[in-house]
C-alpha cells in the first residue's frame, strides 16, 4: 500500500466524520424552516456545521493529496512535467490548506459568537471565507485534471486504452461539477431568509463532491492499468530518451503464458526489475491470460 492509499484512507475517516456531523445537523434542524424548529435547536444545529466545515476541509485535502501522491508515483521515475507540477501543487495545496484551518479556527473570536450571534465579539466575512476557498477548490480540480493528460497520452497502448485512462482521470471532472453546484448552494444560503433551511443542500453537494473525488481518485481502472503497464513493460516508451540497461529490461511472457522470464545478465526467471537472479526466490508476477500468478524462480542452462 503507497502514500496516496494510506492517505485516502485517513481522507475516509474524516469523511465519516462530516457524515456524521452531518446526520447530527439534521437532527438538531438543518432542512428545516425556522418556524418548524424549536428556539433551542438553531444554535446546536449551527455547532454541527462547524464540525461539518472542519472534516469537509480535512476529506478535500487529504483527497487531493492522495492524487497528488498517486501522480508522483507514476512519474518519479520520469521526472518531466507531471512530477514537477505535482510537487509545486501539494505545497500549494498544503499551504491553503494550513491558512484555512487557521482561519476557520479564529473565525470568530470567542467561538461562541459562531453559533450565538448576540454574544459579544467579532467575526470575519463567514461568506467571503466559503467563497474564496470554494472557489480555490474549483481551480485545483481543474489544474488535477489537466495535469496527467499530456503524460498519459504517451503511454504505449491502443487509442482505445489512451482514452480509457484518460476518461478515467477526467472522471473527476463529476467532483468539480458538485464543487460548482455547492458554490451556488452557498451564494442562496447567504442570501437566504431561511439559512437553517438553505444550509442542508451546503451539506448535501458537499457529500457528494467528497465522496465522488474519493471513487474518481481510486478508480480501480486506473491501478490495474498501471500494475499491468509496470509488469509487462507498457510504460517503458515514456521517457524513451532514459536507456534501460539491460537488468532493467521489461519481462515478458513465454509463448505458453505461465513463465515469466527477465533478460539479466545471470539468465533466468524474475520479476522485473530484479538486479539479481537467485534460484528459489518467491515471485509475483501478472499475465493478461492467467491473472497474477506466483512462483518459484528458477535458473535456466
């Protein structure tokens, strides 16, 4: 399991927590009209959706982490464009978000006054806030969404493999989307006479924009197209400038489809890249017929 795993899985676990503060808004009145609701409920109701901010800002960047992560790991080896440009995002990235969580922190000085308006002290501009890093996640997306498709595009296949992996990264332009619905959710919630009702479909496109990035970034598509490009040599043209020295040659399959066999210097059976060939090791390797197979190594004559 890489980085970018590891880190969507602490992004699930946040967005459990939005969930679920999100399940409590409802039950103190979120959705509902203010004559609907008891006086008690507004500022409970209002509790939870500074929860709901804090683990909706923490899935968003943990998600796009994760990508960034998976970005790095396909080009590491490349270092063109793709691994620059996904270096300069995450540091981005991460500086919005530690001034995010500092401004929704001491948005309102005390706290309280966040959910009780008559207490005396001062906040900021709640809505240039939702705005501004609304629109800031609107931005990254599309800038996620471009930057592979050059480096994807290269890759040696069929037109129609090009365009699946491509439509696979695309497919979280579906996140975007939401994230451009929640900023209108947010300009009629501001401009609303009923906020505690206008606040739930806030709520809602936010679930949504977590949940779909979340399936877009882990499209299973995506992997298993990698795991079969690194084992079979697919993604070998990129970069065809870097010459391979020959214990870094791609293995390739036999004609009966269940031996995999690596050129080392030493001869013999390995998954690539090995810079040693030792009889006996236990081996893992993927053929398009028979799936991902283990076995024995062995040294040929």
């Amino acid at each position: 399991m890489g980085y970018d795993d590891s880190i969507m899985l602490i992004a699930w676990i946040f967005s459990v927590g939005f969930m679920a503060s999100s399940y409590v808004s409802v039950r103190w009145g979120v959705g509902l009209e203010s004559s609907d609701a008891p006086p008690s409920w507004p500022p409970k109701a209002i509790q939870a959706v500074y929860a709901i901010e804090i683990f909706y800002y923490f899935s968003v960047y943990l998600i796009k982490t994760s990508l960034v992560f998976l970005y790095l790991r396909l080009s590491r080896e490349l270092r063109n464009h793709l691994y620059k440009g996904s270096l300069a995002l995450l540091a981005v990235l991460t500086l919005h978000f530690i001034t995010t969580v500092i401004v929704f922190s001491v948005q309102c000085v005390p706290m309280k006054k966040y959910w009780d308006p008559p207490t005396p002290g001062h906040c900021i501009s709640i809505t240039g806030f939702f705005y501004s890093t609304n629109i800031f996640t609107i931005i990254t997306d599309i800038v996620m969404l471009a930057l592979p498709v050059k480096t994807v595009w290269k890759v040696q296949g069929s037109l129609p493999e090009k365009l699946g992996v491509v439509a696979a990264f695309l497919s979280g332009g579906l996140s975007t989307l939401a994230s451009c619905i929640r900023l209108y959710s947010i300009k009629v919630y501001t401009e609303s006479k009923e906020p505690l009702r206008d606040a739930a479909p806030i709520n809602t496109w936010s679930f949504i924009e977590i949940y779909v990035g979340m399936c877009c970034a882990s499209a299973a598509v995506i992997r298993q197209y990698v795991s079969i490009s690194r084992q079979s040599g697919v993604l070998s043209g990129i970069g065809s400038s870097r010459k391979r020295t020959q214990t870094e040659s791609a293995a390739v399959w036999s004609s009966s489809g269940r031996t995999l066999t690596s050129p080392g210097p030493e001869g013999g059976i390995a998954r690539w890249p090995s810079p040693t060939l030792q009889k006996g090791i236990q081996l893992e390797a993927y053929s398009p017929k028979y799936g991902r197979q283990k076995m024995v190594s062995e040294v040929k004559d």
